[in-house]
C-alpha cells in the first residue's frame, strides 16, 4: 500500500462523534444542595389533608354519632353484643405471626435465592394444570379453555427467561444484604403503614359525612353533587395512599445508596443512613414524591370513576365498547407511570432530584448503558409477590387455628366465626408481609440503579457481592454488563 493510499484512508475515516446521536457519556448523580423541590406539590398535599381532617370533623363526625345513636328510628331496636376482645387477640397473634413468617422468608431468600425464584415460575404452572383440571372436572369447559390457554402462555415465559434467573437472584442477595444490615427500615414501613392507616379510617368518616350531608338535599341534585364530592375524595385517598407508598421507597433508596457507597454509615438497625434518608424523604424530597404520586393518583381516581359508570346497567354497546377502550388507555398510561416513578424515586433518594429531573437522569443512564430490557425484568418482583400471597395464606390458617383452639374468643359470631379468624388473619398477614418484602422490592431496584452507575464502588466496598453479580451478569447479559 502506497503513501497516497494511506493518506486517502485517513481522510476517509469518520469521526465517531459526528455520527448521528451517539451514546450520551454515562455520568453518576450529584448529591444535591438541600433544599425544598417540587414544593408547590407538598403544599397541594398539606391542603387537601387539612380539607379532608375539616370534612371529617365537620360532617363525618356527627354523621357517625347520629348513626350510633339510632339515626331517629322509632321502632324498637334489638341490641346485639358482640366481645371483640376475642378478634383483637387474634389479631394480635397475626401480626406476630407475620413478623415470624416475614423474616423466615428473608432468611430463605438469602440462602437460595435462585431456587425460590425457580419455585414461583414453576407455581404459576402448576396453578394453571390445577386451574385447568378443575375446571374440566366441574364441565366448565370454557374456563378450561382459558386454563390451558394460560399454561402455554407461562410456559412460554418460563422458557425465555429461566436464563436470566442468575442474574436475578444475584440482585436479589445483594438487595437483601443491604436491607437486613439495616432492619430498622422495616421498622420505619411498618409505622408509615400504621399512618396510612389511621388516614384510611378518618377518610372513611369523612366519606360518610358528605354522603350523609348530600343525602338531605333534594333527590334530582344528589348524583350530580355526590359525583364532584366522590372525586375529591377519591383523588384525596389514591394521592394519599400514594405518597405514603413512595416515601417508603424513597426511604429504602437512600439508605441502600448509602450502603453502597458509605457502608460504615449504613450497617446496624438504627444506623445514620436511616434517619438521614427519612429526613430526607420528609422534607426536602417531599414535595417530589407529591408530585408523581399525584399523577399516579389523578388516573386511578378516573378509572374508578369509569368503573362505576361502566356498571351502570344503562350503557348501551357502543357506549360500553367506548368506556372499556378508555379504562384500556388510562390502564396502559398509569402503568407507565408506575414504571418511570419506580426508578425516578430510586434516583430523588439517593441524590435528592427534583421529580422530573431524577427520573430524566435515571432513564439516560440505563439508555447510555443499553440497559433498557434488563430493568423490565420482573423475575425479583414476581417472587415476592408468591411469597406475600403465601405469607398471607399461612397466617389466616393461623387465624383459624386460635379459632379452633379457643372457640370462646369468637363465639358472638356464631357461624361466621372461621371465616371471620381467616379472613382477619389472612388481612392482617397480606398487609404486614407486603410492606416487608417491598422493602425489599425497592432495595433490589436501587442496587440495580446503582450497579448500572458505580460497579467499582460495589467491587470495593462490597468485593464478594460484587464478585457474585459479574458472574452473574456476565452469564446472562454479556453485551450489556460492560465488563
């Protein structure tokens, strides 16, 4: 080859950074400056609590008292005592129950992650042969249609992604590591739950309070007021239920970073890392968390809205072909929702972004990384949400065993009495365990964040974690792990 060739091939060669958009440069988050974001949206927030606390005050208060005291009836009413000591002692084994089980679980899941996750692909097959069978025994030949229908279906999602169950269980053991050297995060769940809660109830009275007080105007102008009122409150309680839920995870985000990157601020029960990011969470990250839980909230709020329309018997075809189609569409759209505000919190936990501008820089960073199909992944989530069912099941047999073993405490139910024990138990255990295993949930997700962002920080702070991850990842995504 000549010296003129050599020159034209030089000339020739193209520059990778004219290319057309090019891969942006992977760059890890900056800790912000402390200080209130998004905070038009906590204000929003703090408003409709104060508006809901007055409703309640104002007319549920008296509404429940009215209806305790006869309502003004003049028949003779017959007055039935029923001991609930019995139903609050077992409700009380049921949350200890829950707390046993839990932590079982945790323990479980950390020995042999791969082969619990195995277990939960394999359990949808074998309900959907149960399903099947059953049906065909009972001549329900379309439901066994569908059950049939339905076991292809699992397993042909058991056949693509029983490859990537390596590479799941390696997040969740490290997701678990972080969480059980911090337990006090479960702890600080469990008491934003009880809140949540106490919300539920006071919203209930407050609901009872507009419909009594709409219920005494005129018959033709009650639909059209209870509907407006019915909305309120409804986008109050979703918006609430909401960022209760995501203070949760924002707190889990930041003390899993911290365990990442500073793990002598992040390694006993009541570690500076927890307080850290509950204060966080609270305050200056608040109104952020207010903000996409809105957003979550406004579209719940319309669908059930739509439910209760597309119930009414009155809707001809064409109308209720036009509600499903719109319930499709607002169901797609807050499933959208849910996924970009899963991993935008991740990014206002750890650094304190604002709502829009964490969840731009997150989704740049799994776009720079090529990691767009590893973060839909559901393999982690779905084998919680076995263990939570599980866990929920377990602790209603409880229910039904200090049934059996002390008849006396429910015995004001008379008939109603197992199922009254299960179905208390069972509530009781699906509550305590879900709020359990999401902390987890959003540990593995932050460490999915965060191994996308800083693996040297891992591999040095953490090397046996580390170790186990690239291998996995390795095995699993070789293209897109980068090492």
């Amino acid at each position: 080859m000549g010296i003129n060739d050599e020159e034209t091939l030089t000339a020739n060669l193209i520059d990778p950074s004219s290319l057309d958009d090019p891969l942006p440069p992977v760059s890890k988050g900056e800790v912000q400056d402390p200080k209130c974001r998004d905070a038009w949206a906590a204000i929003l927030f703090y408003a409709q609590l104060i508006a809901v606390c007055c409703v309640c005050g104002i007319f549920g208060v008296p509404a429940v008292q009215k209806n305790l005291n006869g309502g003004g009836g003049g028949q003779q009413e017959v007055e039935v005592k029923i001991d609930y000591t019995g139903l609050i002692y077992i409700t009380l084994i049921a949350a200890a129950s829950s707390f046993i089980l839990s932590t079982i679980s945790l323990s479980l899941m950390t020995s042999c992650p791969k082969f619990l996750i195995q277990l939960s692909l394999l359990f949808s097959l074998g309900l959907s042969v149960l399903i099947t069978a059953i049906s065909f025994y009972y001549q329900q030949y379309i439901a066994g249609a569908f059950g049939i229908l339905f076991f292809v279906m699992s397993c042909c999602y058991a056949c693509c992604v029983w490859r990537r169950i390596p590479f799941a269980a390696a997040n969740l053991n490290s997701g678990l590591s972080a969480v059980k050297k911090n337990g006090g995060v479960f702890v600080t769940s469990v008491v934003i739950t009880v809140v949540s809660f106490g919300y539920l109830v006071l919203w209930m009275v407050a609901m009872v309070g507009v419909y009594d007080a709409t219920g005494a105007a005129e018959q033709e102008n009650v639909q059209s007021s209870m509907g407006g009122y019915t909305f309120l409150l409804l986008l109050a309680l979703f918006w609430t239920q909401q960022v209760f839920q995501n203070t949760i995870h924002v707190i889990v985000a930041g003390v899993v970073s911290t365990w990442w990157f500073a793990p002598d601020d992040a390694s006993s029960c009541c570690s500076v890392a927890i307080k850290d990011s509950f204060v966080r969470a609270t305050t200056y990250s608040f109104g952020s968390i207010c903000f996409g839980s809105l957003l979550v909230a406004i579209i719940q709020t319309l669908r059930s809205m739509l439910e209760s329309v597309r119930n009414d018997n009155s809707n001809d075809g064409c109308a209720a072909f036009v509600l499903c189609l719109v319930d499709c569409l607002l169901q797609c759209l807050q499933g959208m929702l849910e996924y970009f505000n899963k991993f935008a919190y991740i990014y206002v936990g750890m650094y304190g972004y604002s709502y829009l501008e964490a969840g731009k820089n997150v989704m740049t960073l799994f776009h720079a990384k090529g990691w767009n199909i590893i973060i839909a992944d559901d393999l982690v989530s779905n084998t919680l949400s076995l263990f939570t069912l599980i866990g929920g099941g377990l602790v209603g047999c409880v229910g039904l065993a200090m049934n059996a073993a002390f008849p006396s405490w429910l015995a004001g139910f008379e008939g109603a009495a197992s199922g009254i024990a299960f179905g208390f138990s069972f509530l009781v255990g699906l509550v305590i365990t879900s709020i359990m295993l999401s902390v987890v949930d959003s540990s593995v997700n932050t460490v999915l964040v965060s191994f996308a962002e800083a693996p040297q920080e891992f591999e040095l702070n953490h090397p046996k974690l580390s170790g186990e991850m690239r291998d996995a990842w390795r095995l699993v995504y070789p293209a897109e792990c980068g090492f």
